[in-house]
C-alpha cells in the first residue's frame, strides 16, 4: 500500500510499504476515504519531536470503511464506516473509567514525554506520533491497523460527507475541550491564541456556546481574515500589535478575558532569545503564546491549553497566575467522549468544520501539503487527502 513516511526533518515522503495485518483479535484493518494534516504533524515535520524513526508513518486524523475485523470485534464490522479518534484507549482500565482516555494507561508501550513523571504509566499511545507513543503507524495511508476496535471507531451516517464529519477524529473535540475546560458559556468573553484549525474549532464551539466576544491573536493576515469573516472574532495581528494582551484588557473594562485558549503549542513564535535557547534545546518551549493567555486573563478566569508543549520554560510567570487567581487545563483531548454530542452538533447544522478545509490533494501528493501548510503558502488552512 502507500503510505506518508517520516524520514527526517523537512522530509516525508508517500512510498510503498507492507500492508499493515491484523495483529490482536480486538483490532480492525480500516481502508482509509479521507484523512488530514493536523499542526501536531508540523511538530515532528520540523524535527522537533523526539521519538520518531525514519519510515514511520504519520497522521493521526483518519476515517474509513472496515476492511477486516479481529475476531473478538462486535463494536463493528467490515462494511462499517467510521472515524478513528487520534488517542488509543481501552475503555476499560482506572483512567477510561473516568472518561480520561488520554490517559489510558494500556495501551502505550513507549515512555511519554513528561521529564519527571516517577514510576507514573505513560499516557494513551495515539496514532503516527513517536516512539514515546507507542509508535503506531498512521492513517496517511491507504490502510491502517487500529487496534481497540471496540472502544475507538465510531460509526457515522451516511447523510454526512467525509469532509462533515472527518476532523470528529481530532481538531472538532480538541477545540471543544478547550473550550468547555476553559469554563466558556452563554456571555463570556474569550481570547484564542492561534488561528490555525485548533483555534479555529475552538471559535466555532465558543460561538455555539453562546460566546459574546471572541478575540483571535495571530499573524498570518488571512488566517486572521477567515475567523473573523467566519466566526465574528475581533482579530489582533501580533506583528502589528506587540502586546496583543494589554489589547485585550483595554477592550474587556481593563480586567481581561474570562478564558484564555492557547492553540499555538511550544512553537510560538517568541522573542530572537527565545528562539535561540529553544533552537539549543535549553528551553523546551518559547512560552510566549503561554505568558501572553495569562497577562489576557482576568481574576479568577481561566487558561485552557490544548497546545502541545514539552520540558521547561523559563519566563512562565506562576506568581502572575497565583495573584491572579487562575485556573490552568490543558493536555491531550479525551476525544472519544466528546464525539457523539459533536456529532449531533454537526447533524443538527450548528457545527459546520469542514467549512475549514481549503486544500484537497491526493495522498500521492501529501508531501506537498505538508509544505504547503507548513509555510503558510497558498491561504493554506487545512489538507485533506484522499487515498
Ligand atoms: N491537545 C490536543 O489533543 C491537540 C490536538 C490537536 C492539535 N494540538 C496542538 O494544537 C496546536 C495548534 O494546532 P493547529 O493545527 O491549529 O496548528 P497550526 O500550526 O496550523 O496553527 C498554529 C497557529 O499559531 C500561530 N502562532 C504562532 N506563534 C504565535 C503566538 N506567539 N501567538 C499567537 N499565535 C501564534 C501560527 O501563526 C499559526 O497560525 C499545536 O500545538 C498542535 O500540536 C493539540
Ligand atoms: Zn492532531
Ligand atoms: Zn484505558
């Protein structure tokens, strides 16, 4: 089959690999109809993600028809056509039970990113993304082997297009968490840092929440445009405006927002310093996106992160959040909770995220939309790729 292969920074490749077999009796062999090119895919793309081998395949955002089913699968059958969740959990152990399956504690054979964490089990394994998670092939390919079939595919309409109901499988419930752990109801003011497809799909959940006012830092001027043409955010250009956070408090009666979102992850673009000890590995993240969510914050509000970041940084003001008050979420979406309400959302018309996607390439040609979407080219907002 073919299949989008890591094989270095800078450098992937679509090359002929071995069909991926059944392996345990819960797994299933999907054949992949769409699958899409997530931002987590920029971070090993560039190099920045430790863990990867050269010919792993990537891509954790997927959905498909069921080629062939393990023998102890009775959740679906070869015909079925589903959406895998990204994070590989089993419904079953201490973190599943608490609807935690990012942190399931079963299914990652590799060691997890955390510096410290103790005798602590790593969390889920996900799809396509390291050997610190488990080092499972991807679904940029035409096949891919999911395992804990009972528990992670879920079943789709047929009224609804892949496109409809594809990023089910990640960025929908990744921008839906953001928001719900950001505390965000009927009213409240929200500023979202980062408008690629995670910020954008916590605009349009922050909108379907009942949000009143929504800023969007950022600067790519067409990103930008988008989200405000789409979800009526108030859009703050940091390459115009060097303390989109002081913006903010000026525009919310000098307190700030009730829930910052940061959707940028451990590359913000920062300061030249920042990028330098990041660049030397003595910092693990810029923490700019980070420090400028809690400066946007008022009292007693809330930093929600589902930007992935890794190790230490310096320059993260904990005393600022302490007199503050804040209240700080973030991790890995526990995306298979969230999908049945979000595919209501999606059914009854008030969730619309494939209005997002603005290139559709073969997976031939998936090299190509990783630098696309890497350099920002062509209005580039999201890849989706058909096998
Ligand atoms: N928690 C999860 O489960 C989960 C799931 C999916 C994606 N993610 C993470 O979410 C993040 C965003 O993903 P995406 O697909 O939207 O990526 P993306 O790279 O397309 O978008 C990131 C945006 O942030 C902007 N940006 C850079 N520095 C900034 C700064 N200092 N302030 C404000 N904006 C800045 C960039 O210009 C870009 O438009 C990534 O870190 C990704 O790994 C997490
Ligand atoms: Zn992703
Ligand atoms: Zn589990």
């Amino acid at each position: 089959m073919k299949a989008l292969t890591y094989q270095g920074s800078n450098d992937v490749r679509v090359e002929t690999v071995a069909d991926p077999s059944l392996v345990a009796p819960d797994d299933i062999i999907l054949r992949v109809t769409a699958t899409a090119i997530c931002g987590s895919d920029l971070h090993i793309y560039r190099g920045k993600i430790p863990g990867m081998e050269d010919g792993d395949i990537l891509g954790h955002e997927f959905m498909g028809i069921v080629e062939e089913a393990g023998a102890e699968v009775t959740r679906v059958k070869v015909g079925d056509r589903v959406v895998i969740p990204f994070v590989i959990a089993c419904g079953q152990c201490f973190h599943c039970m608490l609807d935690e399956f990012a942190a399931c504690e079963t299914t990652n054979t590799g060691n997890g990113a955390a510096m410290n964490p103790k005798s602590i089990k790593p969390p889920a394994a996900l799809f396509g993304y390291s050997h610190l998670y488990g080092g499972v092939p991807g679904g940029q390919a035409e096949l891919v082997r999911v395992p804990k079939a009972n528990f992670g595919p879920f079943a789709v309409p047929d009224v609804l297009s892949d496109e409809q109901v594809l990023f089910l499988s990640d960025i929908l419930p990744t921008g839906y968490q953001a928001v719900v752990n950001g505390g965000v109801e009927q009213g409240s003011t929200v500023a979202i840092f980062g408008a690629g497809p995670v910020g954008y799909m916590a605009a349009a959940c922050a909108r379907m929440l009942g949000a009143e006012t929504i800023f969007m830092v950022d600067h790519n001027p067409y990103r930008l445009d988008f989200a405000k043409a789409t979800y009526g955010v108030i859009p703050i250009n940091f390459d115009e405006d060097d303390d989109p956070a002081a913006t903010i408090i000026e525009a919310t009666a000098g307190r700030g927002v009730d829930a910052s979102i940061e959707a940028v992850g451990f590359e913000a673009k920062g300061s030249t310093t920042e990028t330098i000890l990041t660049t030397l590995k003595l910092e693990g993240s810029s923490g700019k996106a980070l420090r400028q969510c809690i400066a946007a914050t008022r009292r007693g509000g809330t930093v929600s992160v589902p930007g992935v970041y890794a190790g230490f940084i310096h320059g993260f003001l904990f005393g600022d959040a302490f007199d503050k008050g804040l209240t700080f979420k973030m991790g890995q979406t526990h995306v298979q909770g969230l999908m049945p309400e979000l595919l209501e959302a999606i059914g009854e018309g008030r969730l619309a995220p494939e209005v997002i996607i603005s290139h559709r390439m073969k997976l031939d040609d998936a090299a190509k939309g990783y630098e696309i979407f890497n350099n920002r080219e062509d209005e580039c907002r999201k890849v989706v790729l058909t096998p």
